[in-house]
C-alpha cells in the first residue's frame, strides 16, 4: 500500500505529479525563493531550532530570498527572466538538519525527557 501511494507522488510515475512539479517550479522561480523557503519557522518549532543551528549566512540568504519575494509580490511584478534561470527553487539547505532535529525530539520523548525548547508566544 505504501509503495503504491509513493508512486502517486512521484513526479517521475506519475504525469500528475511531474506536472504538479513543474508549475511549483515556475512559481518558486518568479519570485527567487526555494523549496525550503516555505517552511514557516512560527508553525513549526522544529523548524524554528533547525534555523537556529544553521550557518547565520544561509539563513541571511533566505531572509534575502523572502524579503524580495514580499517585495516582488507588492509590486505584482516577477523577477528579470534572466534571473529566473538561474534560480534553483529544490536546492535544499534546510532538510538534513530538519530530519535531525526531528530525529533529536523522537528520541527525547523515547527516552521520557523533558522537551529541549518549549513553543513561545512571540
């Protein structure tokens, strides 16, 4: 069963799922952002402690990456087409120290450890 629902989702079994790619990839391109760009660092605290481990130069070119897609999307405007073709929008940069943390958490409340961050309001 589980094979069977991998290979729906995956883009090169499924035409759907190539297509669903395809169009995420021009939207992530007109704007400059990356794949990992959409994880939301108030959603999910794993997230936020994965941000907080990484080197402060990527996480300074992600904040790049979001403050000119704001200000792309303010404008109703898309980057320069020779921009876009250098963007690489599945390059990823946050999901091996996302697995991680995640694997880190697991592990705690395994072992019946109290949780190393708390959510906070911010």
């Amino acid at each position: 069963m589980a094979s069977f629902l991998q290979s729906l989702i995956d883009p090169k079994k499924n035409w759907f799922a190539r297509q669903h790619m395809k169009a995420l990839t021009q939207r992530l391109r007109n704007y400059g952002l990356r794949y990992d760009d959409l994880y939301d660092p108030y959603y999910d605290i794993d997230v936020k402690e994965a941000l907080n481990r990484l080197p402060r130069e990527i996480v300074d070119a992600r904040n790049q990456r979001l403050k000119r897609a704001m200000d792309l999307s303010m404008k109703h405007q898309y980057l320069p087409d020779n921009l876009q073709a250098m963007q690489t929008p599945f390059r990823s940069y946050l999901q091996e120290m996302l697995a991680l943390v995640k694997k880190e958490r697991a592990e705690r409340e395994a072992l019946g450890a109290l949780p190393l961050y708390q959510r906070t309001i911010p």
